[in-house]
C-alpha cells in the first residue's frame, strides 16, 4: 500500500504525541512501516544537519558568517 507525504508526515506527528504504538493502532499502521518512516526522517534531518555543517566549514567558522542579518 502507497500512504501519501502528508499522511507519512501527520503518522509522525502523532506517535512524536503519543507514542509509535498507540499511534500504530489508531492508524492500522504496522510498528515496522511507521517505525521505517520515523527512521528515514531522522536520516534525512541528519544529511541536512551535515550540510549545513559543510557549509558553514567552507565559509570558515559560524562566526565569519554574516547571513541575512537585519540592520539596526
């Protein structure tokens, strides 16, 4: 069966509320499929998180970037 971004998304959210089992059961999900789910968002915010962390290498150190800063 194919599930929708949103509804993958909303899964999340709810079993981040209150708990992959529970979450599992209301949505007649397996623990495995939604566990698979939770497991690819963790890795895809920990790819981004490492390319950020490259970015900010390339420019030298957090502190040299000066980014959208809003003038005063």
């Amino acid at each position: 069966m194919t599930y929708s971004k949103e509804f993958k998304q909303q899964a999340i959210k709810l079993s981040d509320e209150i708990g992959t089992k529970k979450a599992c059961e209301q949505l007649g999900l397996t623990y495995f499929t939604l566990g698979d789910w939770r497991k690819k968002l963790y890795r895809n915010a920990q790819r981004l998180v490492s390319q950020k962390r490259l970015f900010f290498y390339a420019l030298g150190t957090p502190q040299n970037y000066k980014g959208n800063k809003r003038k005063e």
